[in-house]
C-alpha cells in the first residue's frame, strides 16, 4: 500500500469518526472512553481516532487533506 492510500484511509477513518461524534447525543467524554473497548466497527489501527475531541479531529482533518494534496500534486515551495 502506497503512502497515498494510508492517508485516504486515516482521513476516510477520521471522517467517519467525526460524524459518529456529532451525531452521539451523549457528548460526555466518560461515557465515550468507558466503550472504548466496545467498538466493533472501528478500525484498530485508527482507535486512537476515538480519542480526540471535535475540534482535534477537524484539525487532524484538515492536516491529512492537505498532507494527500501535497503527496499527489507536489509541495509548493514559497521560495520557488
């Protein structure tokens, strides 16, 4: 697997937590990490993604967006 394709599934896995984080009525962050364990459906290598709040995981968003933009069309440099 190609360092694009890892970053199209962390920010496919990053999405898909941050809408299961606006949509839980229950934003208390006790409840949420007491099932951590409990959470079949999530991938094991981006568990880490239950961790962050909201706002943690739009900024972690925005990062792997641009880090997959800048991996497929190239860095642009300031000084170029």
């Amino acid at each position: 697997m190609d360092d694009a394709e890892l970053l199209r599934r962390e920010l496919r896995a990053a999405r898909e937590e941050l809408v299961r984080k606006r949509t839980d009525p229950a934003d208390d962050p006790v409840a949420s990490a007491s099932q951590l364990p409990l959470m079949p459906e999530r991938d094991d290598e981006f568990l880490r993604l239950a961790l962050m709040s909201i706002d943690d995981l739009e900024t972690h968003i925005d990062r792997l967006e641009r880090d997959l933009d800048d991996l497929e069309h190239g860095i642009e440099r300031p000084d170029d």
